[in-house]
C-alpha cells in the first residue's frame, strides 16, 4: 500500500478508547514489528528490550503470550529486557509471528539458530511488505520510532517560526526502512557517522495518514500517551490555530508535555 493524495482525510475530532491488539493474527503482527525493531532471537532465547518506563507493555505482553519472564539490565538502568527461553514460550511466539516478518534478517536469525528442528515448524519467507491494515508498524515504533514536535525559526513564516510533526524510524540495517518509506513515498533516509540509518515522516499528507493508521492500530507502550499529545497538536495546526495570536505558546506546550513523557 502507498499513499496517495485520494487517500487522505482530515485528523477526526475522536480518538476513542486505547485497544489492544484483538486476535492472535493482530497479536501476531504487533509482535512481529516489536521484535523487528528491537528483539533478538539466540539460540535458545528471544529478547526485547523496552524502555524502564515501558515496563507495564512488557508484563502488558507477557499476559497476552502467557510466556515470559522480565529483567531489569545490569548495565542500563533506563531499560528492561523481556526474555523468553522455555520451548512452549518460544513455540508460542513463532506460531504467532510466521509469516509476519518483513524483513530476511529475523527469518535468517530463525533458521541459522535452529529453530525449524528445535521447534519443529517451517520458518515462512519474510513477505518485504509492510501494510497498514495491520499492528505491525504500530510495533515497530514501540520498539525503535520516536514522535516529536519542533519549532524551528523561519523567515517566510508568519510569525518567523516554523512547526514540524515528525514520526521516525532508526536502524542499523536500511532494508526494513526502504520498505516503510515506499509507503509513504519518502525519498531519502539519512546516515549518520555511526552508519545508523533514520528514516523521517515529516508533512501533513503523511503525518496524517500515519494518524489514521495508528487510530486503528495502537501503539502498546507510553508512546500512546505521547501519540495522543502529538495528534492533538496535529489537530491544532491542522486547524491552522498555531498561526493565532500566542498560538505558538500552546505548541511550545504540547512540545513540553510529549518530552516530559519519558523524562
């Protein structure tokens, strides 16, 4: 699916009560993009790392799986890792994900790690699609995507600023990136000295189709809260109310409170 113009409609005044994913297929496909993000398959573990403030998504997870157990890292403690190591757990997990990978990497991982004869189960292809009538790109941004709100000086701007919504995806590998900007019809991801890749949603067009996207399929940790700050400001601006006398004031605002999420 790529985004089209016809396709775009304004931010509804509504966003409606925060869901889960409803089924095992939904399930499924949110946790596919959680690990694509920011999981690791070893040879006898699947690991995700969440954020310490993301604790509750993770036991949130764990109920839903029914399999899991959750640590606390030596080494960072801003972040806790979700492990599963038990064979019904992981049996569980790859049940639930087959088929729902879209990248080679975690499919490779898979197979080099032994778990077709160890779980007894064909590992499915990656399908290199990403769709959004589906969880799974709410996953991936739980997992490695950020939301942001910025005021940066202008001088074609009415009063000499300028507003900008971003949503952004960071990886190491480029691919799964590639993927997301065919959607959204972006034309560059930038590098970074580290070779880190980061891939920005930046204009009304596609700030508001990922809106529409993410009404229907929620994000699962505290970036909700975020998301329901920057889809306000997103209705703010979209209303052109920011261009009011100290309009800029109640986006300085919004700005302040999505930081204050994590912090």
């Amino acid at each position: 699916m790529t985004l089209h113009n016809s396709t775009i409609t304004n931010i509804c005044e509504y966003l409606g009560k925060h869901k889960s994913p409803e089924n095992d297929v939904q399930l499924g496909y949110y946790l596919a993009g959680l690990i694509e993000g920011d999981g690791c398959f070893s040879y006898k573990k699947l690991e995700i790392a969440f954020h310490e403030k993301d604790n509750s998504a993770a036991y949130s997870l764990r109920i839903q799986l029914g399999f899991g157990q959750i640590y606390t890292y030596s080494q960072n403690k801003k972040a806790v890792r979700f492990t599963i190591s038990n064979k019904k757990g992981l049996k569980r997990v790859l049940d639930l994900i087959n088929g729902k990978l879209v990248s080679t990497e975690k499919v490779n991982q898979l197979i080099a790690k032994g778990y077709e004869s160890r779980l007894g189960c064909k590992i499915l292809n990656a399908s290199l699609n990403i769709s959004l009538t589906n969880h799974w790109l709410a996953g991936f941004l739980d997992a490695d995507g950020s939301i942001g709100i910025f005021v940066a000086n202008s001088k074609t701007h009415k009063h000499k600023k300028s507003v900008r919504l971003e949503i952004k995806f960071t990886q190491k590998d480029k691919h799964i990136l590639s993927l997301i900007a065919s959607v959204f019809e972006v034309k560059s991801i930038s590098k970074d000295k580290k070779s880190i890749h980061r891939l920005k949603l930046t204009g009304s067009n596609k700030i508001r189709t990922m809106i529409n996207y993410l009404d229907s399929y929620h994000l699962q940790t505290i970036k909700y809260t975020q998301y329901t700050i920057f889809r306000r400001c997103a209705r703010y601006v979209e209303s052109k109310q920011h261009l009011e006398p100290n309009g800029l004031e109640k986006i300085f605002r919004f700005k302040r409170s999505l930081q204050n999420v994590y912090n």
